[in-house]
C-alpha cells in the first residue's frame, strides 16, 4: 500500500465535497480511508506541499486543514509511545524547523488512542526551543509540527503554518467558555473578528511573515 503524505480534515457532513476539493488540485490523489470521523489519509501524487500551495492559493470552502505526514510511527497505545515519537522527532524533523521562527505542536488523538493531545505539545515543545532555536507562539505560529495518532499508527509532518489552511488544530477555533457568556453564537463572532483581524493585520508585520514564510518553502518542499 502507498504511503500516506497528507491528513484532511473537514465537518462529517461536507467530508465528500472537501475531498472533491483535493481531486479538484490533484486529479490523481488517492484517499486511502477515514482515521475518525472527517478525517481521511491520503497519498498525492506531486507531494503534499505542491496540493496545500493550490489549496493555499485558492482557499477551499468545506476543507478545514490539512497536514502533512513525512514519518509515522507504529503505536503500542500503552502509554510507551511518547518516548519513541520524541526521538523520532528529533532525528527525522527538528533538522527542518526553520531557526528564529515561531511554531506550535499541535497534536490530535484519534479513535481510541490511550492518549491525550497535551501529553504531545507538553513533552516536545521545550525540546524543539532548545534544539531547533524556535520560539513557541501556540496561537499564531508560522510553522507547525502536526501529529495526529490513532490506535495503530502516529503521523508527524511538518510544514508552514499557510500549507495547514488553518493556525488551529484540525481547522477547529477554541474559545473558552466564559462566565456570563450569553449564547454559543459569541464564539462565531470572536472567530470572525480574529479572522478580520488577520486579513487587517498591520501591513508591516504582515508583510515581514509572509516574507519569512516564503524564504522557507524551499526549505520544507525539499524535506
């Protein structure tokens, strides 16, 4: 079987057209199958980052994320896991982060994985500072270790923050529940703010990331 080099993530109900939007930049992708629900494996056929710079340029409507898979890991669901995937890390992806630049660990556990997403982010985080010379920033990084684990296999990918669609984990904006909070609805407004304030971000500093990010692709799509 190929191997997977990209995870899709969509809401359950706009899976099919989400994957359509894959097909539509990469006639020839296969989906090899869903890990959990509106999430799917899948095997380009030019490279993740060749299908996220399409995506990237024409943004994609029932697409929440996407993240790349360069290695995976064979999971026990134990609890002996975190060990392994912390030096598989440091041999196989920290040599690729980019020096001086801000990342998050976003981590998802799938199914039934015996595990939860901080034991992940806790662990690696303060390695990749100290031996990578980033500098956490877990709301608005610019490049993001991705690890997605699920009963059998752990996939980790890393990438720029603009080849994931989204800064947030699985495309999903958490907000915390506040004392007071009138309805649901306040969290699609502060999301919609945050967004405007993204696209209104002050051109200098937008400009200074985006000039970042670029000098970077060739670093991460020759990984």
């Amino acid at each position: 079987m190929s191997q997977p080099d990209l995870i899709l993530t969509a809401d359950i109900d706009y899976l099919t057209p989400a994957i359509h939007e894959l097909k539509t930049v990469d006639p020839n992708v296969q989906i090899l199958g869903e890990i959990d629900k509106g999430v799917v494996t899948a095997v380009t056929s030019g490279g993740f980052f060749q299908a996220a710079e399409k995506l990237r340029s024409d943004p994609p409507i029932f697409t929440r994320h996407i993240a790349p898979i360069q290695v995976t890991h064979s999971i026990q669901n134990d609890g002996t896991d975190i060990k392994p995937i912390i030096k598989l890390v440091q041999e196989e992806l920290i040599p690729f982060f980019e020096p001086n630049m801000s990342f998050s660990v976003q981590s998802r556990c799938v199914g039934q994985a015996n595990y939860k997403p901080f034991q992940f982010n806790e662990a690696l985080a303060p390695i990749i500072e100290n031996e990578a010379n980033a500098t956490l920033n877990i709301k608005n990084p610019l490049q993001i270790l991705s690890i997605t684990v699920d009963t059998a296999i752990a996939y980790l990918g890393l990438s720029l923050a603009q080849h994931n669609l989204s800064n947030w984990v699985g495309g999903v904006h958490r907000f915390a529940k506040e004392k007071g909070q009138i309805s649901r609805a306040e969290f699609k407004l502060l999301e919609a703010i945050e967004q405007f304030d993204q696209k209104g971000m002050r051109k200098g500093e937008e400009d200074r990331r985006d000039d970042d990010a670029d000098r970077s692709v060739d670093r991460f799509t020759h990984q």
